[in-house]
C-alpha cells in the first residue's frame, strides 16, 4: 500500500515538472526579464558555493518503501520520458543543496 501511495504521489510530481518545464519556453529568459527590472539587477553578495553531489545513488521505484516514507518530500523530474525523484532531505542542509545528475540523455541540477 505504502509503494502503491509514494508511486502515486511520485507520478503527481514528475506530471507537475513536466508541466512547469513546458511553460519555461513562453516565460522568457531570465535575462530579458532580468534587464527590464527596475532598477536594474545587481548582484548585492555572492554566497559561498554549494558542494553538489555528483553520482547520487538511486534505487528502483519497487524498492521505494524500503528507504523512502510515504510523507517524504520529493523533487520529481521527467526528462524525455525518464522519472526520478529526488528526497528533499538529500538536499537540506548546510553541505548539500544540489545533485548534478543525467536523465532522460540529458544533464539536470536537481536543488532546493
């Protein structure tokens, strides 16, 4: 029941990427819109950098249950076709906010 629910809750979440990644197109770059901001943007800080995790480990979604809670929070991802979802907790803290990662053929920065 546990795996039934996160698989649900991870298909609600990779419909949602999807969504938001065929949007961006229409949005405009950052940019232009960036340039038309009043006043012009300036960077004010630049923060020190965020180690990312590079070959992040994964398991299959029939194994869910055995490391994943069915409350977890998830960033999921759809890139042509290929899903994952990436735990809010691998990216919470003060040494960990990106996971570089390759899905769907293509490179992706997963980050909270």
């Amino acid at each position: 029941m546990h795996a039934t629910l996160a698989l649900r809750q991870l298909a609600s979440l990779a419909t949602l990427a999807l969504s938001v990644a065929c949007l961006m197109p229409r949005m405009g770059s950052a940019q232009s819109r960036l340039s038309d901001a009043t006043p012009p943007f300036e960077p004010v800080r630049v923060v020190r950098p965020f180690p990312p995790i590079v070959d992040a480990p994964y398991i299959a979604g029939r194994d869910v249950d055995d490391e994943v809670t069915a409350k977890e929070l998830v960033i999921g991802v759809v890139v042509n076709g290929a899903a994952r979802a990436y735990p809010i907790n691998m990216l919470t803290g003060p040494s960990r906010e990106i996971i570089n990662d390759h899905l769907g053929g293509v490179a992706i920065a997963a980050t909270w």
